[in-house]
C-alpha cells in the first residue's frame, strides 16, 4: 500500500463520509470527528504495515543493499544483522542474483521501527492525543521510506533522489498542513470497551472474514512463483 493513497486519499474521501454518518446515520452525541477516525487508521496501517514486514523479509522481497556496496563503519554496524537468501525462489535470488550474499536487513528495520513507533502512536491515541498519534504515524513512516530508500537495492532511477522519496517528501507536507486544518476534536473520548463489543456483531465479523477472503485470493496467489507436487513409489517398502 502506498502511503499516498493512504494520507490524501483517507483525507479526501473521510471528510464526505463522515459528514454523511454524522448528519444522517449516528444517533445524537454519537457523531465522530475526522481526525481522531484518520489517526486511528494511520496508527492501524504503521502496525500493520510492520507486521507485514516479516513477509518480505520471509520471501526476500523489498530487500537491501549488498553489505560490500556501503561504507566500513556501516558494514560493521549491520554485520551482525544481515540476510542472507538461499534458494532460486527467493526475489532477491531471480531478481539482482544476490543469493548467498548478505544484505541489508531492511525488513527486519522497518518492521521493528513500524511496531515500536505505531506502539507509541496508540499509546498517545489512547489517550487523547489524536493529532499527536497521527503525526508521530503518519510523518514517521513517510520519512523513514525516504531514507530507506537509500538502503534498497531495486533501481531507483538515474537521480539522486527517486520520484517515489519525493512523493513521500510531498506527503509530510501534506500531513502537517492536515494538522493545521483538521479540528482538534477535544470533546473525543476513547472507550476500547465499546469498540471490543461493537467487534464481535456479527455483521462485522461477516464483513472481516469477507475482506479476508478477498485478499487472501488476491495476494495469496503468487504470480511469479509457482509449485510442483510429485509422487513417487518407495520401492524399498514394497
């Protein structure tokens, strides 16, 4: 997912939707502001996106440099840390032939610093602090796929900096002018215990497992890898 349609598209298409819920659906004292809605998904997406991590990391996709293409100082920081792939199926392997070559462990990275920051992000959200949560979310994830970046080892174009960092440049713009026109929505109040029993309805579960099916059949299929199952005879038992 890219954090641009994230950021503007959640902006942009949240605002209508929830002037809808507010003025048509909910019930009095039940309408919800934009802004604590935007940063408990940006908090979602950073904790979600770090999970997912650890499936590029497993199928060597999103990976890093050749540890022999950085400096000394940086070699020996990540030494200790860094991937090495075996197997022809890996990306990494079919794709830039660094099977057995160890690299930087960018998943591994960018997992840990998406758990640890989207932890810290809930923790403010919980309490409150909704343009807080969203900022430190928001910004931290947009940033740091602008430094990266620079540890990537997939083509990045001819410049020094590739169209994607400049995008995500343009989007932390983007989330601090969010910050200075979305309200600050004081009266807002967290109540877990109310969205835990909202969970379990049923037709919220139905739409989940819907949601889950899709993208299990969508993502779960790859189509770039493929598998061969063979049978054979033990002789040696007959």
């Amino acid at each position: 997912m890219n954090n641009m349609l994230l950021v503007i598209g959640l902006a942009l298409v949240l605002n209508p939707l929830l002037w809808l819920y507010n003025y048509r659906i909910a019930p009095p004292g039940a309408e919800l502001a934009i802004l604590p809605v935007l940063a408990a998904l940006v908090v979602a997406f950073i904790i979600g996106e770090g999970v997912g991590r650890m499936a590029c990391l497993s199928f060597g996709c999103c990976y890093g440099k050749p540890l022999s293409r950085l400096g000394p100082r940086q070699q020996r920081l990540l030494a200790p840390f860094a991937c090495v792939y075996a197997g022809e199926n890996k990306k990494n392997a079919y794709a830039d032939n660094l099977a057995g070559v160890p690299v930087v462990p960018i998943q591994l990275l960018t997992s840990l610093l998406y758990v640890n920051v989207g932890l810290l992000a809930f923790s403010l959200f919980l309490f409150g602090y909704f343009g807080a949560a969203f900022a430190l979310a928001a910004i931290f994830s947009l940033g740091w796929r602008v430094i990266s970046e620079q540890f990537r080892a997939d083509y990045r174009g001819g410049g020094k900096f590739s169209a994607y960092q400049l995008v995500n440049l343009f989007n932390i713009v983007f989330c601090l002018f969010l910050l200075q026109w979305l309200p600050a929505s004081p009266d807002a109040a967290v109540r877990l215990g109310e969205g835990a029993a909202a969970l379990w309805h049923p037709g919220v579960l139905l739409f989940l497992q819907l949601i889950w099916i899709l993208l299990l059949l969508y993502f779960g299929i790859s189509r770039v890898t493929g598998v061969r199952m063979e049978f054979n005879v033990r002789w040696e038992r007959i």
